[in-house]
C-alpha cells in the first residue's frame, strides 16, 4: 500500500505542463494567419504563346506590333519610339477600324517594354490587345 502511494506521488511531480508550449503554439498560429492577410503579391501574369499562336493571328488582319530584344519596337515592319506607339495606333485605327493589335514579343525582350506598349495601344483606342511570343531575339 505504501509502495503505490509513494509511486502515484512521483508521477504527479514528474509531468510536462503543456500550458505555456500550447500558449506558444497559439501566439504563433495567431501570428502567422494575421500575417497571411497582408503578404499578396500584386503582379501582371503573362502567359506568352507559342510563335505558331502568333502567326495564325498575323493572318487574320492585324496591325502587328514587334518588340525586339533589344528594345527596338516596330509598327507595321518600321522602327518607332515608344511614345510615337499611341500616334502609329491612331492613325492606323483609322484606316482600318475593324482591326485588333497583336503585340509580338521576342524571347529576350523585356516585359516593361511589352506593358508600355499595351497601354501605349489602349491609349490609342483599340481595346482588343493579344499578346503573342516569337522565338527570334
């Protein structure tokens, strides 16, 4: 009798409190959820065609719009400035109403480039955009 008084009392004595590792284990919980709320990357995805894509859409009447790795941009096969984009647009919106833009990116080119002519583009009038990718560059 006196054997297991003493071995019950042992074991009262020896365990774990959990209290402050489940405490911990919160605040961390808390913590991480709280912090999920704000971490939202804010970007533009771009998913780039194939250059089979890009030449079935030359085909269809377009006023074909090629950014060069370099950073050369061209309007209709001649070298324009960024800012004269929006102009070439206009003039060619008004020629030929019915047609979209296909912007043709080379494999080197940058991507600020392409976002600059789009809205160089969408300034210009035309809302119909595509996006195609060419493996020259």
């Amino acid at each position: 009798m006196r054997l297991r008084r003493q071995l019950s009392e042992n074991m009262d004595e020896t365990g774990i409190d959990l209290a402050p590792m489940l405490d911990f284990v919160l605040n961390l919980l808390i913590f991480f959820i709280i912090t999920a709320v704000f971490a939202k990357e804010v970007g533009l995805t771009v998913s780039r065609p194939n250059s089979s894509a890009a030449t079935e859409k030359k085909e269809a009447g377009s006023i074909v719009i090629v950014i060069e790795a370099a950073g050369t941009v061209l309007v209709d096969k001649k070298g324009v400035d960024i800012r004269a984009v929006r102009a070439n647009i206009e003039r060619l919106h008004a020629q030929r109403p019915d047609d979209s833009v296909v912007v043709v990116a080379e494999k080197g080119s940058q991507t600020g480039v392409l976002v600059q002519v789009i809205d160089q583009v969408r300034q210009g009038g035309i809302q119909n955009v595509s996006i195609a990718a060419s493996e020259r560059g």
